[in-house]
C-alpha cells in the first residue's frame, strides 16, 4: 500500500475498531497489541491488503460477540 492508502486504511480500520470496542482508548490498546492469530499487532498486519481484510474480519466477530 501507498502511504496515502495506509493513511486512509488506518483511518478506516480504527473507526472501525472504536465502533467495535465504543472507547478510543480499549480500540487503541487492542490494534497496538500483538495478537496470536495474527502474529503481529492488528495496525501493523492492516498495512496489506490481505491483513487489512483479516483485522477488519475480526473487528466484526467481535462486534457481533463472535470469536477469533
């Protein structure tokens, strides 16, 4: 991704995870913490495309109560 894609797909992915989590602070904590499905940190996976899809994927499980 360009740094212009970056910036709007990090946009995108934290607003989301705000919804998500209805506190900036717990949707900042969990995109900054590394997670064992994606071996990484939620914002540092959605820098591809594939990540970005699987951070947003899992956004809406837990929205939804699901797991992940």
């Amino acid at each position: 991704m360009n740094s212009e894609s970056l910036s709007l797909s990090w946009g995108r992915i934290r607003s989301l995870a705000i919804d998500t989590f209805s506190s900036e602070a717990k949707a900042d904590a969990w995109l900054n913490k590394p997670h064992t499905i994606l071996g990484n940190t939620p914002i540092a996976t959605a820098e591809s495309s594939y990540g970005y899809a699987e951070v947003e994927r899992m956004l809406h499980a837990i929205g939804f109560g699901g797991t992940v």
